[in-house]
C-alpha cells in the first residue's frame, strides 16, 4: 500500500486487484487508486482478472505471494489468457521459493529482507551466487513518514515530541494504571499463537519480583494465553497488577499512543519475521526492542535490529531475563539503544530509496534486463549470511548446544507431523 501511494505521488499510475475486501481499500481508494475487488465478482475469477488486467493494460504487473502454492496463483492462467506479454514482478513475502509453477510467468522475485533471501535459498540448498541473483533481487518494506494519524501526533518520527503529545502519552499511560515512576515493556501482536509464547512473560515476571515498578502491556493476547494468564493470577502466581491486557484496536491513533507509552518493546516469535513491521514502526519512534532469535525460523528481526547493534538479541530465556532487568534499571541505556535503533531503521526503510529501487526494478523487467543491483545484492547477501550464523545460535557454548536441540526438535516435530498427515490422507 505505502509503494503503491508512493507510486500516485511520483505521477505514476497504479491499480489494486485483490480477492477479497479489507481494511485498505477505503484507505487506497481515498489515495485516489482504483481497487478491483474479486469478492462478489464473476464465478470465473481467470477470466474475471485476464478482462481487468487486458483493460487496464498496464506496463508492469506487481504480485505480492507467500512462496508456495496459494489462492492467487489464478494470475497466471489469467496471463496466458492475454495475447500480450506483460512483465510480472513478485514480492516474495515469506522467503519461500515453493511454488515453480509462478516461473512460467515471474520475471523478477523482490524479498522484503536480505535475510529473507538469504533464508530462501538456503532451505533450497541454492547457492548464492550470479546466477541466483540475476533474476532475484531485495526491496526492503518501506515505511511512510507521512503516517496517517491525527496531527497532534504527526511529529513522532522528530526528535522530539511537542507538548500536546506528551500529554497524551502521559494521559494514555495514567488510564492505564502506569505511574511516572514504572517502566512500561509493550508486547504488540496478531492474536495468533505463532506470535505469542508464555515463555516471555515468565520471563518478565522472573524480573518483575526485584523491580517491582516494572509493568507489562500486551496488546491483541490470543485466548489461550489469555486464559493462562487469569489462572496463574488467581493462584498468585504472576502478580496481574504488573501487566495490562488490551485488546485488538481499528483505532490507529490509539494504537500508535499505547505503543509511545512504552518504554521498551518485546517482540518474541515462535516463527521469527521474513520482515516485521512490528518491530520496525516501534523502533521508528525511538523505542528500544528486546527480540529473540529462532534459527529454525525467520530471521529478519535480527537484521532489523542490526544483529544485536541497535537491539538486544535473546538466543534463551535466561538472555530475555538479563535484556528484560538491563533495560528496567538503566535510562541511559533505553535512550542510547532507542536512538541507534531509530536511525538505522529509517535508513533501512527510507521510502525514496525503496521506491527508486523499486522503479529501477520495474525498468529493468519491462526492458528484459537482469537484475539492475546484482553485484551490489550479492555483496550485501554474504555479509547478512555471515552474521546470521555468527549471531543466531548464541554467544556461549551452552546456548549453541540448547538452540541446536531446540532446531533439531522443532523440524523432527514438523516432519513427524507431515508424515502422520499423509498417513492419514492415505487411510481415508
């Protein structure tokens, strides 16, 4: 959505096709771009697209697609249906190169990480290399700095906040029971249990018994966390004085006010970020950020973090309770932690340099040319892979050994899981 309004501005044109209505599409429509919706649409959605996109006739086509097998994979068959070759360029979101099918008609796969890519062709034992990036290539999610919130809060990404905003922060952080004194850690989710662990808030009410002034907020927790967390709290043991349950907001102001009332933020993934806008907007407005690393997993959050430079990195839970008590008895440290985040991460997702990556792309995919950073790209790859295996598994011994157990688990389960999967379909 940010590329594509970046597009309007620049005086490009550009067209939504989506399969079902969201949230967005009031919000790309008041950008002034069009949006075709398949929800409701003829029965025969192939052909439904080949008319839209043989209307439209458009220089480039832009698909964003999850690496494997999907719904949207009717692009395709839509495509031979045009007489015309149009040249199709893939966000790849996931870091997945499982779908061979979209070869037939992809020019050029975009990941959203150089991490992500790197992942991607490891779990396909591609090497990285000219070849691999001559028609592969990265362009970083981007974030807007003209975010669209009220205007006593549009100066979040300044150095410093006006008067009319801290009082709001403060206000906000007063409703919630959160006195000067606290130090407020935010967890901010999807209520999906992917995104969540009770792992993290053992951890914080680990530490929350020698700072008893800390406070935890979590925002959109998944039921199951949820129903452990009120009986653990009737049987005292977690304190539910010290963390705060809010739940999911179409509210954007609202939103941004709870993630500013934070001190520090937690983002823990059982399945890591190809990207992780969770994690880039807070850092944006000078958050500090505790993440963790799961090598059987996504990634990106270690590269967002500049691989422990501008974050603390958790390879165990006992990292989460050190980075967790660090941060709560240290000012300082959340400032300076806070700033070399914030000004690595509008250089990573500057939208100017995004989008002249991106228009140099498509020039590129209409022209029939390879990828115009292929040397720049791969320079860049080697370097994220190099600290990736540096930083990932731990800094002791022991935390290698835990998190090479922990791997070797986690893929037994899933492969385990797969084969009684196709057992069962076998039965039946």
């Amino acid at each position: 959505m940010v590329w594509g309004k970046a597009i309007v501005r620049r005086g490009g044109r550009c067209w939504f096709i989506t399969l079902s209505d969201g949230v967005r599409k009031t919000n790309l429509e008041n950008a002034g771009i069009p949006v075709y919706s398949l929800s409701g649409g003829s029965a025969d959605k192939t052909k439904y697209i080949a008319n839209i996109i043989g209307a439209l006739n458009p220089d480039v086509i832009h698909a964003h697609v999850p690496g494997y097998p999907h719904e949207g994979d009717m692009l395709g068959e839509s495509l031979f249906c045009i007489n015309k070759k149009i040249p199709v360029i893939q966000t790849n979101v996931f870091g997945l190169l499982r779908n061979p099918r979209e070869d037939e008609w992809t020019d050029m796969r975009a990941f959203v990480s150089f991490t992500s890519c790197v992942q991607a062709a490891a779990r396909e034992k591609l090497s990285l290399n000219d070849r691999f990036f001559r028609n592969k290539t990265v362009i970083g999610y981007p974030l807007d700095s003209k975010v669209p919130f009220s205007s006593s809060c549009r100066d979040i990404q300044s150095k410093t906040f006006n008067e009319t905003t801290k009082n709001k922060i403060v206000n906000y952080r007063a409703e919630l029971g959160v006195l000067p004194n606290h130090v407020l850690f935010g967890k901010f989710a999807r209520p999906d249990s992917v995104k969540w662990s009770y792992d993290l808030i053992q951890a914080f009410d680990g530490v929350h018994r020698r700072y008893p002034d800390i406070r935890l907020l979590l925002r959109e927790v998944p039921d199951d966390i949820r129903r452990v967390l009120v009986r653990k709290s009737r049987r005292n043991e977690i304190s539910a004085r010290s963390i705060i349950l809010l739940r999911a907001t179409s509210d954007e102001d609202d939103l941004l006010l709870s993630q500013l009332s934070c001190d520090v933020i937690l983002h823990t993934s059982k399945i890591g970020e190809s990207f992780g806008y969770g994690l880039a907007e807070p850092m944006s407005y000078g958050k500090p950020v505790i993440t963790n690393s799961v090598p059987w997993g996504d990634q990106a959050q270690l590269e967002l973090t500049n691989f422990g430079r501008c974050g603390i990195i958790s390879t165990s839970q006992n990292n989460m309770i050190n980075a967790i008590a660090c941060l709560a008895q240290n000012p300082q440290l959340r400032l300076e932690i806070g700033q070399r985040g914030k000004d690595h991460i509008l250089r990573l997702t500057n939208l100017d340099a995004s989008m002249d990556r991106l228009m140099r792309v498509y020039e590129s995919v209409v022209l029939r040319k390879d990828n115009p950073f292929l040397e720049e790209d791969l320079q860049k790859a080697k370097v994220i892979f190099q600290n990736l295996n540096h930083c990932q598994w731990g800094d002791s011994s022991s935390e290698r050994i835990a998190n090479y157990l922990r791997y070797y688990r986690f893929w037994s389960y899933r492969y385990i899981q797969v084969f009684f999967g196709c057992l069962r379909k076998a039965v039946e």
